[in-house]
C-alpha cells in the first residue's frame, strides 16, 4: 500500500470512529484546505449521527444535516479527490 493510501486509510478509521464516539475532531497536519475538507466532512457526519440517534430531532433538521453532509462530502472529493465514506 502506497504512503498516500496509508493516510487516506487513517483518516477513515479516525473518522469512523469520530463519528460515533464523539471526542475531539482528530488533528491532521497538512495542507489547509485538505485538513478544513476533512475536518468539515468529520463535523457534519458527526452532527448527522447523532441527529438520526435523537428521537427528538425532526425531519427538516435532519434534512438539513444530510445537505450540508453532501456539501461537506463534496468539497472532500474535490479536495481530496476521493469519495467520503460517512
């Protein structure tokens, strides 16, 4: 495995397990906008998880998580130029 399919592979397992076990946001160094697109794609699933775990929480809120998820998803395959998983 190459060192680029290295990192892409530890951030994935840092953001899974981000997502749903809360925490702090990993710290990434790198370049600016690379580590802004994974951070924000960390967030927003996040925010979303834990959204759909809340009985509480309405259709439109959720809806509106799922865009900015897809936003977020999409500013990190651009960046990054791979699919987010979450």
């Amino acid at each position: 495995m190459e060192k680029q399919e290295k990192v892409l592979a530890e951030i994935f397992r840092s953001a899974g397990r981000y997502i749903l076990e809360g925490g702090n946001v990993p710290n990434f160094s790198g370049d600016k906008k690379q580590v802004e697109a994974i951070r924000n794609a960390m967030n927003a699933s996040r925010q979303l998880y834990e959204a759909l775990c809340d009985n509480s929480t309405n259709l439109d809120a959720v809806t509106e998580m799922i865009r900015t998820r897809q936003v977020a998803a999409a500013e990190f395959r651009r960046v990054i130029g791979r699919e987010w998983r979450y």
